[in-house]
C-alpha cells in the first residue's frame, strides 16, 4: 500500500509538470536561406539541417507570405544530404518582402520538434507574418503520453524482474508474485496500444480527440515509433502464449519453478526484444555510435529490471509469502543485483559520455542537471542496497547457527498422514530391513512415518536450513530487511521517473551543437534564445577560454544579455574586463555596444536593443589582467 501511495503521488506530480513544454532531441544546425538573411532573388526551396535524423509530418512546412497569407509550396522531403535535412520547394516565384517558414518535424527518438525562420526577397518588409507562439505540444497531449511512457516502463520492470526473481531465485512460495506479474503485464500492454493511439496527435501537437481518426492512427502506424509499440504489443502475446503452455505442465504451484534451459533461453530471448523496442525509438537511435549505443541501452534497461522489478518481487515475497522466505533466496538475489549494478555502471557511463560530449554540458543543459540528479538518486540506492546487503549476510549467518530442520516424506497407505517438519535431532532411526515381507503398520505420531517417496535431487534433498517461523531474531532481521527493500523500491521508482524524463530531454551533445551554431531554438516553437561560444586566447599560459553569449529572446528589439566566461579547466572563470558590441556590416549599422555588468560569477545587461534581423558580428573583448587582453569576433542570428 505504500508503495502504491508512492507511486500514484509521482505520478500525479510528474503530470501536472508535464504541462510545460519538452524538449525535443533533434536541434536546427542551420538552414538554407540563412535566418534573417536577405536575397537578391527568390529562393526555389528552403531546406533545413538538424544534429540527427528526422521524420517528415504532411504539415511540416508553413510558410507565409509579408501579409500573413500562407504561400503554396511542394510536399515536404528530405533533402540531397540524407535524413538528418527537411526541404520545401515553391512552385511559383516568390515576391518581394519577408518570408515566415513554420517547421514541425519529428526527432529520430520519437520526440517532436518545431520551430520559425525568417529570410526576405529584395528587401525586409515594413510587416512581417505573426509567427505561432503556442507551445510545441498540446499540453493535455503530452501529459497524458508521458504518462504512459511512464507506466509502461514501471510495467517492463515489474514483469521481467518478477519473472527473472522466481527464474533464478527460486523463491519456495511464488504464488504473491502471479498477480503483480500479470497486472504488469496487461499495463505494460494497455499504455502501448495507449501510446500508439495517441502518437498521431503527440506528432502532430494537437488535442488528444484527433486521435480518434483512423487515418491518423494508420500513419502513426507506420513510422518507426509505432512500428516499435506494434513489435511490443506482438511480444506481449507470445509472452502470454509462453505462460499458459507452462501453466498446461501441471506442476505443482507450491514448489519453486525451476525452469528448463529451452524455457530460460525464451525468457531471455523476449525481454531482450522487449528492450530493443525501447532501444529503436528513443536517444540510442539516433546520434553517433548507434549500434554500440542500443546494445548499451539494452542491457541498460535489463539490468535496470533486473534490480528494481527484482526488488519490488523479493518485497512482495516477504510481506506476503505463505512461508518464511529462505536466506539462500535473499542470497541469490544479491548476487543478480551485484551483477545488474555492475552493467548499470559500465552502460551508464557510456550513455552519459555519448549523451554529455562535455564535462561543462553537466552543469549547464537541463540534460545534464537531469544526469546530476539522476547520479545522486542511483547513490542514495545503492547505500540502501548496501543496508538491505547487510541484513542479508545476518540472516545467513543466523540461518548457519540455527539447527538444521528435515522435511520427513508422506507415509503410503490409506492411514498416511502428511509429517511435518521436525529437526534432524528428534528424527527416529531407520528401522533395520527384513526378509518377509511387511506391510506398514500405522504410526504411533506424525514422527515415525516410514519414508517411501523416491529420492529427490541433491539441492531438494539437503534441507534449506531457516530461522524457526516464532524465532524472534529471524523476525527482527526480516523485519528490517523489509524495510530496508521497501526504501530501495521507493528511490528505484524515483530512478525510473528520472530516466523517463531524461529520455524527453535534449541531450547535452545536441545542445552544444546548436549552440555552436547560434540556431538553438527553444521549445516554444520559435528561437527562444541566440546562444554563442566565442573561444579566446591571450596568448600567455592558461590564458585561454571560452566566453558563452546568451541573448534572450534572440529576436529584433530589446534582449537581455549574459556571458559566461569559461577558464583552461572548462570551470566558470573571473576576469577583471568583458566588453561586447554588435555590428551589421551588411547594412552599416554599428558597433552597438552593450553595457556588460559583472553579476558576480557572469557578466550581464539588461536591455540591448537590435533594430533589425540578420547576421550579426558579435565584438568580443576579455582582458584576463592588467596587461593582458584580446579581442575576437563571432557571428550571431538575430531573427525577425
């Protein structure tokens, strides 16, 4: 019940914190005619170039005219570089004046980007088209998808972390774990038919109500993020036909499953096809080392079930099993947790390089603040799983010290009665063989039954030694190791939000890309803000850096301005001296300076007034002492 009440809070808070924007993965690098340029003629197409792939809606491009009149154009395509390129052409000539382009496209991890550039035929126009500044999504539309992007990876790390704790740990009563297994099951399967009915209008950013078209959800069909929630849903069915043919097998529900190795190879095979459903349409499907970086992603996400659904499984077990649970079950889960950790590790640091591109992206993307909080949750779990390690070496120490208890078999004959446990102490010794024979005489107590069952294995026939069930050193230590697991499951829920949402965030390599190229657009669906890296080099030892320029809202008119200055180290440096300044040589216009500030930490100016679009020529001074100072140039887009 409290785990239940921990969950249904974080996911009541995560969905009114989704009503804000998202941020989309694949980033504007640049676009052809420039934002903010001016031409000579007409262009007969703009083609726009993203940091990866992306996929094409049939109302990606909108382009409207100087009077606000949408202008006719071809079918969207992808252009002569590949994937990673949108373009439109015109069929008709363009006049003179400026031009809005609205673009929308989809990232090649699933998530939805938009944006607005600006160009102008002769010469800018005196008005310029109202550019949409609505937010990317429909709010009630990412909500309710994030949701279930939420339950169904809560769902996958139930049911393959049950399913792996009964395989190899082999609990003696797994029946407390058949329900949570197959609810798992029908909520991992109902959030993905959710998720596809409502990925057409998740593209699309419109209301959840245009999900309802079937035409819509046949096309959502089709793209690759459908094509993966189709492949899972598919998966989820053998999984189902496996477990009714192992449930025909007639086996005892009360023994622990041990199941064959054609059985475990089957197990493993669909939770690693569950895994690559994920791995296809999220952050591994796209950047660089794809093929390197889904493998990590799968094993990733197993190893990730593996704990925490073997977690939430071990808790169940222990509040709810018919019998006590044995410390040899508790013992080899911690060796499949120290493993899955191990992977953890490894494909967590790989993932967070490819991810990060920089030590300076940790701290200054979201994506990077995400990974920091991320880092501090995984810890706090493994100090947990570190406390929960430790009762389980007491309870094997105490299971050593405690006598050895015997399982004695059933009796044959009409008068048998099942014998209960008893120490191998006040076992009665075997009576000697005989000629004649004999028939069984009837016991005088449960104790003296004649054993006639064949022999078992050597695992079943040595007993599983355990604390006595009124011990009250084995209550305390199970009592406190379920709390130590139920503390472990409550900061493992909290680790999965975390990664649910860093998979809806731009990464820190794509950010730093458009940055570099001053198009980074925000998530508003028009450029939020003009970002620059302006690096320098004084010429002396450590006398080099790099200066990050901000200018908010990146738009003609008044922006805000903060610079950054960035040491040899890539940490935050102080200098003495930053002075900035604005030129437009293309129209004469400048230098216009801008009254930088130190702020303590960043320099900064409140408003800086830019009359017209274009490409700018940012002046840059950093003087690092009294003698020593340089000045560089970098260029920035101002749009309309």
């Amino acid at each position: 019940m409290r785990t239940a009440a921990l969950l249904g809070t974080l996911l009541t808070a995560l969905f009114l914190a989704s009503a804000a924007p998202a941020s989309a993965h694949a980033a504007l690098r640049g676009s052809d005619p420039a934002d903010g340029a001016v031409l000579k003629s007409a262009p007969a197409s703009v083609t726009l170039t993203f940091t990866e792939s992306v996929g094409l809606l049939d109302d990606s491009f909108r382009v409207y005219d100087p009077t606000n009149h949408r202008v006719t154009t071809g079918d969207p395509e992808h252009g002569p570089a590949g994937s990673d390129t949108a373009r439109i052409t015109f069929p008709k000539k363009l006049g003179t004046g400026t031009y809005t382009v609205a673009w929308r496209v989809v990232s090649a991890d699933s998530h939805p980007v938009s944006g607005a550039l600006t160009f102008s035929v002769g010469k800018p126009s005196a008005t310029v088209a109202a550019v949409p500044t609505g937010p990317v999504e429909n709010p009630v539309t990412e909500g309710l998808y994030n949701i279930g992007r939420y339950l169904a990876y809560l769902a996958v790390a139930l049911l393959i972390g049950a399913a792996a704790f009964v395989a190899l740990c082999r609990p003696p009563d797994p029946a407390p774990l058949r329900k949570p297994v197959r609810t798992a099951w029908w909520v991992l399967l109902g959030a993905s038919l959710f998720l596809l009915v409502l990925r057409s209008s998740y593209e699309e950013g419109t209301s959840p109500v245009t999900a309802l078209d079937l035409s819509a959800l046949a096309k959502s069909a089709t793209g690759r993020p459908g094509l993966a929630l189709l492949t899972r849903v598919a998966l989820l069915a053998v999984v189902a036909g496996l477990h009714l043919f192992l449930g025909r097998g007639g086996a005892d529900r009360s023994r622990p499953l041990r199941p064959t190795r054609p059985v475990l190879a089957a197990g493993t095979a669909l939770a690693v096809a569950l895994a690559l459903t994920w791995a296809a349409a999220e952050h591994a499907s796209a950047g660089i080392q794809v093929p390197l970086a889904m493998t990590s992603t799968v094993l990733h996400l197993l190893a990730m079930a593996l704990w925490l659904g073997g977690l939430t499984a071990l808790l169940i077990t222990l509040q709810q099993g018919s019998t006590p649970l044995p410390a040899v079950v508790i013992t080899r889960f911690s060796r499949v947790a120290f493993v899955s950790v191990a992977v953890l590790v490894v494909t967590g640091v790989y993932q967070s390089w490819r991810g990060l591109g920089s030590w300076q992206a940790l701290t200054d993307t979201s994506y990077g603040r995400l990974l920091l909080l991320k880092l501090a949750a995984v810890t706090l779990l493994l100090g947990a799983a570190s406390q929960s390690r430790r009762w389980t070496v007491k309870l094997a120490a105490a299971r050593t010290a405690a006598p050895a208890r015997t399982r004695v078999p059933e009796t044959v004959g009409a008068l048998a009665t099942r014998s209960p446990e008893v120490t191998s102490s006040s076992a009665p010794p075997a009576s000697a063989p005989s000629s004649s024979p004999q028939f069984p005489a009837a016991p005088s107590s449960p104790a003296e039954t004649v054993a006639s069952e064949p022999r078992r294995s050597d695992e079943e026939a040595s007993p599983e030694q355990t604390l006595p069930p009124d011990s009250d050193l084995g209550s305390d230590l199970r009592a406190a190791l379920r709390r130590s697991v139920l503390a472990e499951v409550g900061v493992g829920v909290l680790v999965l939000v975390l990664t649910t949402i860093l998979t809806g965030t731009l990464p820190g390599r794509a950010a730093a890309e458009a940055a570099e190229s001053g198009t980074a657009s925000g998530a508003l669906g028009v450029p939020a803000a003009a970002v620059a890296m302006v690096p320098f080099d004084v010429g002396t030892p450590n006398g080099h850096g790099k200066v990050q320029i901000t200018l908010d809202p990146g738009r003609v008119g008044k922006n805000s301005v903060e610079a950054v200055v960035f040491g040899p180290d890539g940490g935050i440096s102080t200098v003495p001296e930053l002075r900035l300044s604005f030129t437009l040589a293309a129209q004469k216009i400048g230098p216009l300076p801008a009254d930088l500030a130190d702020r303590g930490g960043y320099w900064a100016a409140n408003a800086v007034s830019i009359p017209i679009a274009g490409e700018w020529t940012m002046n840059v001074t950093v003087r690092v002492s009294d003698l020593d100072q340089v000045t560089v140039t970098k260029k920035i887009r101002i749009a309309a």
